[in-house]
C-alpha cells in the first residue's frame, strides 16, 4: 500500500446558524485504503460525507483531492474526478431492473444520462460491462427482477453496482451496513472488501465489527471535532473514545 494521500481537508468546519456540526477537522487518506469516520449518533459524521462532496458547502476550510483544491466544485464535477459516494438510505430506480439500474449508471458515466429515449440496440451495447458488474456484487441471479423486488441488503448491493459503474477511483459509503441482519452485514462487509483491492474506501460505519475487520484506519469524531484517530486496536482502548460512547454503546 503506498502512503501518499488522495484526500485530505484542513480546518472543515460547517454552522448551521450558530450551532457548529464539524468543527476544524483534519482528515487525511491514504490512497489505497480502507479509512472509516464513526462517532457517537450526533458526532457529525454524515455532515462531514455530505461536505467532501458539497452536497453541503463548508463554512470554511478546504478540500483537496489528489492534490487538486476541490472546496466549491459542484457534486457532479467531483463525481467526474473520481471520487464517488454512496447514501445511508439505498438510492436506487425501484421500478427499473438490476440491470436498468446499472445501464443508468454506465449511460452517466459517459455523459448520456437521456440514452432510455434512443434505441434498445444503443442501450443494449451497455449489457456486457452492467452485467459484469452485477455479477460482481453478486447479483447475477437478480438481473431482471425489479429493484423493489429485492431484499434490503441485495438493494445496497446494487446501489453499489451502480457506483462502481462510474469507475470511482474512492468511494465514499454511507453506513453501507445499516438496518441489515447478520447475514447481509456479512455479504456487503465481504463485497465492500473485495471493491477495496482496487480503490479507496472511506466509509462511515455504526457497525464496529465492521469497522474493526474492514479498516486501516479509523477516524472517531465526536461533538463535530476528531477526537482520536489510529487503527481498531489503539482508538478502542482511547478512554476519550469510551467516555464518547457511553449511552450509546460500547467500543
């Protein structure tokens, strides 16, 4: 794994009319990595998902990705340079198939988002790559059902497809494991696992038994501040980390 770093914020901050959600964090990436923001409910994690890819603007501080200052530029600019993410609730066309979905995806990421009003035959020269990438989250078995059809942790599965679809350099998931049973904590832990040989992964996580077995290294933010930073073993031992805990669970 190299060291060099592919994002990094210094001094983020966002106020929402006095009350401050993320205060002055300083995040660094490593490229290649698996890095996970978790925190107490409350702690700012998602605020901060939210400003690395300016669906919020910060109040102040900068962004950089791969060295170039991204604070300012519009999701869909930061989309195209790579850097993609995913939503706590599945984001994906329920009424469509597996296979509609992840052909919507792949129509974006070539800059033909309106292709559904041409022909079948244009839209079907994207069936190879979508069902390649079905087949690599598993749902081969599931290409023409509709996604509404699909059980939970198989929906968040696809909306997985439909990220790797625009060939992320990082991607950003948002509690990808929330609301699942064990076994589909298990399935997605192990496919979030398998798309991070190839790309960064930052990831906000409630589930510590994810965080633990998935994570290089793991970021805890507490109050909208970074209140430790290191991998399992040593932030789970950080009594600041313990006491922010308290009530809502045990590290």
């Amino acid at each position: 794994m190299t060291t060099d770093v592919i994002l990094e914020t210094d001094g983020l901050t966002k106020e929402f009319r006095g009350f401050v959600a993320v205060k002055d964090v300083a995040l660094r990436v490593r490229r290649g990595s698996v890095h996970a923001l978790i925190g107490p409910n409350g702690a700012g994690k998602t605020t901060c998902f939210n400003l690395l890819t300016h669906f919020l603007t910060p109040t102040r501080g900068r962004i950089r990705y791969n060295g170039r200052d991204i604070t300012g530029s519009r999701p869909a600019d930061i989309a195209r340079l790579g850097l993609v993410r995913s939503f706590q609730i599945s984001a994906v066309f329920a009424h469509l198939t597996v296979l509609e979905n992840v052909r919507i995806a792949l129509q974006r990421k070539r800059g033909r988002s309106f292709d559904f009003w041409h022909s079948d035959r244009r839209l079907d020269d994207l069936n190879p790559r979508a069902l390649q990438l079905i087949d690599a989250v598993g749902l081969s078995a599931f290409a023409g059902a509709t996604a509404v059809e699909l059980p939970y942790g198989r929906k968040r599965a696809l909306e997985i497809a439909t990220t790797l679809a625009l060939d992320p350099e990082m991607m950003l998931l948002d509690e990808p494991t929330a609301g699942m049973g064990h076994e589909d904590v298990d399935r997605i832990a192990a496919l979030i696992k398998k798309v991070a040989a190839e790309r960064t992964v930052l990831m906000v996580e409630h589930n510590l038994s994810v965080v633990e077995h998935l994570s290089d290294t793991i970021t805890v933010l507490a109050r909208g501040e970074v209140l430790a930073e290191g991998d399992y073993a040593s932030v789970s031992r950080n009594p600041d980390v313990i006491q922010a805990y308290m009530g809502s669970g045990h590290v």
